[in-house]
C-alpha cells in the first residue's frame, strides 16, 4: 500500500474521477471543491489517495481552513487504512 500526495489537481482528478462519478450524488462536495481547486482558488491544498497494485482504496482532499474530506473506496479494509492518517 502507498499513501500518495498530489500537487498536480488535473493529475490526481484523472486519478480519482472514475470513483467520485460512480457516486457522484454521494461525494458531490468533494466533487465540487476540485474545479475550484484546479483553477487556483486554495494555495494550500491537500490532495492525496492510498493506492494498492494501481487500485484506489482512499482519496483525501483539504482546502484550508476547512477540514480534511475522506473517501474509503474499500470499507472492507477501513481498519488497515487507518494507519496511513
């Protein structure tokens, strides 16, 4: 398992866009703060997943001062991915 930081957000949308549009009703807020993320507006934000064999299981995504957004993709393995935060 590798816990992977972007500072490319066109890089980490190509990334995460299969699993936010698959439930896109689901992570909307998420979904939603990426454009903004894209065009500039948050000098500090924080995109990253945990990935397994080109698999991802968790996607983070913070834009601060608001707090850290998560997304399990496997709830299966909640417990193991814990130890990545």
């Amino acid at each position: 398992m590798k816990f992977k930081v972007y500072n490319n957000a066109h890089d980490f949308e190509r990334k995460v866009e299969p699993i936010l549009s698959e439930k896109e009703d689901v992570f909307s807020l998420f979904w939603g703060v990426l454009p903004a993320i894209k065009a500039g507006n948050y000098e500090d934000a924080f995109m990253a997943t945990i990935e397994e064999d080109g698999r991802v299981l968790a996607l983070f995504q913070m834009t601060p001062p608001h707090p850290l957004n998560l997304i399990f993709v496997d709830e299966i393995r909640l417990e193991e991915l814990w130890i990545y935060l």
